[in-house]
C-alpha cells in the first residue's frame, strides 16, 4: 500500500512540476508568474490557454566596426573614409531567444539592405556587413528590429571622402661634403 500511494503521489506531483518548466521563457522571466506560484486550479481550468505576451529582447551593445574576430568587434567607429569600403554592424541581442531579428541598413533615410537572424539563446552576438560604393557618402544607420517590426535600437556612422594626402616629401640626406685639395 506504502508503493501505491508513493506512485501515486508522484504522479499528482509531477504535472505541477512539469508546468512550470513548460512555460515559454517570457513566463520564467517575470512577464508572468511561474505555475508554482499560482493558487491549484481545477483541470478544466488548467487546460484554456493563457495569454502571453512575447518579449521582444533588448540590445545590449551595437557597434559599426571595422572587422569582427571571434564574434567581437575589433573597434568602433563614428565615421569612415570612403577610401575603405566595407563596414561590419555588430549587435548583442538579449532575453529574445526562439525569435527573428533583423538588421535594417538605411543610407540617407532609404531602407538599402536587411539581414535577418534567428536568436538562439537569451545572450546571442550576430553581425552584417556593407561593401560600400566610395560614391556613397553620407549618413549610414542600422536599426535592429523585432519580428513584429519594432526597432530595438539604432546606430549611425558618415561615410565621408577620404582627405586627399599630400605625400611628405623626406629631406634630402646630407651629403657629406666634398673633400678639399
């Protein structure tokens, strides 16, 4: 009889358990209380399903960059020269796992490119890049986007003419002077 009721109370046990554990992520992360900490409910009621609301993440660093190593950027830039034509966006997306975002280049107000990513986990690092056309001068932005269209955040960087460079002419070596006779 003591087997019995052990199973048994395993059993009432375990969908409790279970439920909690088989809420989406935005349940388990404070947009909704854990099943645990709800009053029991009859299993009728158990069964309707709830509303979720789904989060959306947050960005938690966004730079342009000139190249990305092991998934960091290797520096940050504010502006670049046209004389150089290819530029990385790098963003870390937080809390948004199971979910699409996307990065939307814009040059001078127009949408030119978007590059879609699907989040894996709560903390995930992704990257685009640009090859720019040196006649593209001018104000560049990437917007990160949610799935329902939402921008997340947004960056900037000018795409400006490289300075034209004087070559420094070296002074002339000093020639040692001319033995005299």
């Amino acid at each position: 009889m003591k087997k019995l009721f052990a199973l048994l109370s395993t059993l009432v046990v375990l969908p409790a358990y279970a439920a909690e554990y088989a809420q989406p992520a935005a349940a388990q992360s404070g947009a909704n209380p854990p099943a645990a900490s709800q009053p029991a409910t009859a299993p009728a009621a158990q069964a309707q399903p709830q509303a979720q609301t789904k989060s959306t993440g947050t960005v938690a660093r966004a730079q342009f960059t000139s190249a990305v190593q092991d998934r960091e950027p290797v520096d940050k830039l504010s502006n670049l020269p046209n004389d150089q034509n290819r530029v990385y966006f790098f963003s870390e997306i937080k809390d948004a796992a199971n979910q699409k975002i996307t990065h939307r280049w814009e040059h001078n107000g127009k949408v030119v490119s978007e590059i879609g990513f699907d989040i894996g986990g709560d903390r995930w690092r992704v990257f685009s890049n640009k090859t720019l056309d040196p006649s593209q001068t001018g104000e560049w932005k990437v917007s990160v986007v949610d799935e329902a269209g939402g921008t997340l955040g947004a960056s900037t960087f000018t795409y400006e003419a490289a300075q034209a460079v004087k070559p420094v002419a070296e002074p002339a070596a000093a020639q040692p002077a001319a033995p005299t006779r």
